[in-house]
C-alpha cells in the first residue's frame, strides 16, 4: 500500500478505497509474507557468521502452547492468534491426552501433541484460569516444564499460568506478572512480582491476566521477528483497545466492584495460596 494519509472525514479516492480493500484472508498472507521476510533476513545474517549454509533454509522457531482443563480460553486464543501470523514458527498445541479440553467459557480445543510426543521447544507457553490449581501440583506437567526449560530459548505464560511455572521452580529470583488476584502467591514460588502487563527478566516472560495474552504475543513477537512485524500484526488485527469502562485494574475499578470480584474469587483464590504454601516447603 502506498504511504498515504487520510484525515478524517476525508473521503478516500477510488484508488485509495480499492487499497484499503483488505480482507482477512490477504491480511493473513500479506503478515506472511512479512514474517517470510524476516526469517530470510535471519538466514542470511547466520550464514554471514559462517553457523549455517547460505543455502539452507532456517529451521522453524517452535512454539509450544499448552492447553489444559478449564482453562482460561482467551489467555490461549489471543496470543495463538498472533503467533499464527508468524510464517518463520511453528506453533504446537500441547496436552497431556489429546482428548478434547473443555475451557472456562465451555469451548472444546483439540491439541496437536500429547507432552510426551512434544519436540524441544523455542518458547513455552502456558496460560491461566481455574485449571492451573492442580496444574500446580501435577507431577507430569512440571516435569515436562521443567525438562524444556533446560534447553528452550523462552520460558512464558499469561495470567496465573505463572503459578504453574513458579510451582516447577522456573521463576524463582525472577521478576513477574500474573493475574491481580494472584499477585500475593508469587513471592511464596520465590517470584518479585511486578504490577505489569508484560515482564521480561531475561529469559522469562510472564503476562498479566486474560486480555493482556494480547499484549504478551505482541511482546513476543516484537523482541524476537522485530518491531516491524509486531506493529503489522497489531494493526491487521486492529488491536486498539477503548474499553467502555475504565473497570480493567484494581487500581481503578469502583471499590464496589473489586470488593465483589474478590468475593466471587474466594474459593479459588485460597485453593491456589494452600496449593502454593504446600509447594514452598518442597523448595530446597
């Protein structure tokens, strides 16, 4: 498309308005493309250091998206979304059976992969919701986290997805997000948290809750393909948030309304800080 500005209540010549016509299936490969663009330009920066043939072709950066009961469905669909428009990755959806998982909204998804058929990943990923309870105290997945944390180039997750992590011991001396209501059980899995709504600390990257798995892919996908890439994806994906209330944080929800939600959170906010206190004292 050519560099053009449109003021508003301007309207867009013929030319203009047949450029504009971009539906979600050229959006897709226009990203693509880009994203192809990027993996060449990689390639080629490699083979001038001499670490792989000019020839030979990058190998996929692999993805692995784990997918579990009762799940939170949009901490895995916002950042699946963005991670699909990257040609230069493979994404894997993980799960210990492949049977389908049933999220928080009712939704059934299907994985790729069983964990045990998982290839070495790139990036793990793990999201959040009522299931990571028992996540936190299941022996198969932290093993398996564990086991790719030894080799991978990113350990991350969205929303209490980082009580997962920090429950296989994978953000301890770390600084971290997760889900407000959660924010007291990481200094007990040995985390700093960190008010945000993505953290980087070195190889670790941990989102907010729910809607900020948004912002995390962007993040990802801007600190790994470029800026570029991430800015193409946000604005195909008209990513421009205008919330109509200004309810998204404690900080500025009426007192009323965090009042309520911690009192709907009750239960489960207290199973996760038993479960979290129980997994300290395994801690050496």
């Amino acid at each position: 498309m050519r560099d053009r500005n449109i003021n508003p209540g301007e309207k867009p010549s013929k030319g203009i308005r047949e450029e504009l016509k971009m539906n979600r299936g050229s959006f897709t490969t226009t990203i693509g493309l880009a994203a192809s663009a990027v993996a060449v330009s990689s390639g080629a920066a490699l083979a001038q250091t001499g670490t792989t043939g000019a020839s030979e072709a990058p190998a996929p950066f692999r993805i692995g998206m784990i997918l579990f009961p009762n799940m939170t469905h949009l901490d895995f669909a916002g950042p699946s979304d963005a991670f699909a428009r990257v040609r230069a990755a493979k994404v894997y959806v993980l799960a210990k059976t492949l049977d389908p998982i049933t999220t928080d909204t009712g939704t059934r998804v299907l994985a790729d992969l069983t964990l045990h058929d998982a290839p070495q990943l790139d990036l793990v990923f793990i999201g959040g919701g009522p299931g990571t309870t028992p996540l936190m105290e299941d022996a198969e997945m932290l093993d398996f986290l564990r086991a790719q944390a030894a080799h991978a180039k990113w350990i991350t997750s969205v929303c209490t997805g980082a009580l997962v992590l920090g429950a296989a011991g994978l953000l301890r001396g770390y600084n971290a997000a997760t889900h407000w209501t959660a924010m007291d059980v990481l200094p007990i899995l040995g985390a700093t948290p960190i008010h945000q709504r993505v953290v980087i600390d070195r190889n670790r990257i941990t989102g907010g809750g729910v809607t900020a798995g948004i912002d995390y892919g962007l993040t990802v996908i801007g600190r790994i393909w470029g800026t570029e890439l991430a800015e193409l994806i946000q604005l195909g994906s008209e990513y421009n948030p205008q919330p109509p209330y200004n309810a998204g944080s404690p900080l500025t929800a009426p007192a009323a309304i965090v009042s309520r939600f911690q009192q709907l959170m009750g239960k489960e906010s207290a199973a996760r800080l038993a479960a979290a206190k129980r997994i300290a004292q395994t801690f050496t």
